[in-house]
C-alpha cells in the first residue's frame, strides 16, 4: 500500500480525542498503536486488544509517525473524520 493510501487511514477531528490523530473510524490514538509497538507487542496482539483495527491501520500509524519524524507537514482537510 502506497504512504499516501496508509496516510489517509489517519483522521484529525478537533472533536474526536482532542484532535489527536486517530486511526480512521475508530478513537484509537495514533500514538497507542505507536506505544503498543514499542513496548514490542506482535501486530496480532495489538489487534487482539483493539479489534477493529486492521494490519494496514497499524502501518497507517507507523506511516504517520515517520512522517512526523521527518519534521514535515502535511496539507489536512478540514474538517477530517
């Protein structure tokens, strides 16, 4: 899956978790998963504690996170959900 397609798995909605990003459709923080894969849990196990999410919302994360760390910014639609 292309970076872009991973990234718009992403979603920043002032009103859902304080505009922090989330995996699309769902309230779980980018940052969680994020955390979940540095305290070295499997994909399987992160998505055994948070079911609706999918292997490509995990890479959408990782995705996310690279990009940030790239200090770079990315045009966002308003508003996103």
């Amino acid at each position: 899956m292309a970076r872009q397609d991973l990234l718009s798995r992403i979603s920043i909605n002032p009103e859902i978790c304080h505009g922090q990003a989330c995996v699309r459709g769902t309230r779980i923080m980018v940052s969680i998963v994020l955390d979940c894969l540095a305290a070295g849990m499997s994909y399987e196990e992160i998505i055994e504690e948070y079911p609706s999410l999918a292997p490509d919302d995990i890479r959408a994360a990782i995705a996310y996170g690279a990009a940030l760390a790239q200090e770079q910014t990315f045009p966002l639609n308003s508003p996103l959900s």
